[in-house]
C-alpha cells in the first residue's frame, strides 16, 4: 500500500534526462518502505554509450517489531551495445552502505568493474561474469570475484585469506 511517484524529465536517452522514483507511505507485507531512487544519463551525447547514474539517499526498510535496515547507493551502469544485441554488455561501477537490521553498518565498493553479459544471462542468471567487489561488514572484509569473462555460474568468495570457488545454483 502506499504511493510510488515516478517523476521524468527528459526523454531516457538524451544526456541528463532523469527518472525520479520516491515512495511516499509504502509497504509490502507490512514492512514499510522509504527512499528516493534517481536514475540520471551520465552519456556524453546520443552517439556514445548510453551510462546512467543511480542513487538511492533515504533508503530504509521498517519491519512490524520496530527493527530496520538502511540502504545509500551511488552507482553508474554503462550499456555496451553491440550490433548484435545478443552481444551487449552492462559495466557497473560504484558503492553502497548503509545498516542491516541488527544495526550492523555495511559498504560495498566495486574494486574491479562488474561486467554482465546479455549472452550469458540463460547460463549465469543476472549475476555478474566478470569483476570484483568488497563488502566490508562491521569490520569483516568479504571479497567476491566474480570470473573473468565466462558465462559460468562461479565465484570465488574470499574472507580473512579464505578463498572458496561456489557454484550458484539455481535460476535467476
């Protein structure tokens, strides 16, 4: 319940357009939902690879018993396209932190590009196929490898000096 207000200014694909998402009283099962999530193309002009920046500031997530869980993102996702659109690529960059609902604070950084690739997405689901990210939480610095180009569903999970290679099971 509650209201989602989409705000446009500017047409998708020309740069600076933007696409305001705010959640005004929302929830879902009784989890109360806040936060603004702004979309904004960051391309240099209609010939270059379309790049957007996203932003979440006030993202929080409210159970019943009164515990929450907050969320801050700041991240740019760049199309590849490529003639054969079964060929394009996504490369994200960026962060997030916030807490979870054991009050614990969390960051996430994106050390080595995510890449996704639209030909692996009936192979390796909506994870990524290549890139690294560091997620540090309260203290404990977790490091996820995610491949270097194959459309697998592996990962190497890296903490304290520990690595351990996981299959991800499962469909996306």
């Amino acid at each position: 319940k509650g209201i989602i207000k989409i705000e446009f200014k500017g047409k998708r694909f020309m740069p600076t357009a933007e696409i305001i998402t705010t959640l005004q009283g929302y929830s879902i099962n009784d989890i109360a939902i806040e936060g603004t999530r702004t979309v904004t193309n960051a391309s240099a002009s209609l010939e270059s690879n379309p790049k957007f920046t996203i932003t979440v500031q006030g993202g929080k997530a409210t159970w019943p018993d009164g515990t929450f869980a907050t969320r801050e993102v700041n991240r740019t996702r760049e199309w590849v396209r490529a003639a054969n659109p079964l060929n394009d690529e996504w490369i994200v960059t960026g962060t997030a932190a916030g807490t979870n609902r054991d009050g614990k604070t969390y960051q996430m950084e994106i050390t080595k590009p995510l890449v996704y690739k639209r030909e692996c997405a009936a192979t390796k689901g909506g994870i990524a196929v290549e890139g690294t990210k560091v997620l540090t939480v309260d203290g404990k610095v977790i490091t996820i490898d995610y491949g270097n180009g194959t459309c697998d569903k592996m990962i190497t999970i890296t903490i304290d000096g520990q690595s351990t290679e996981i299959e991800i099971k499962g469909n996306m």
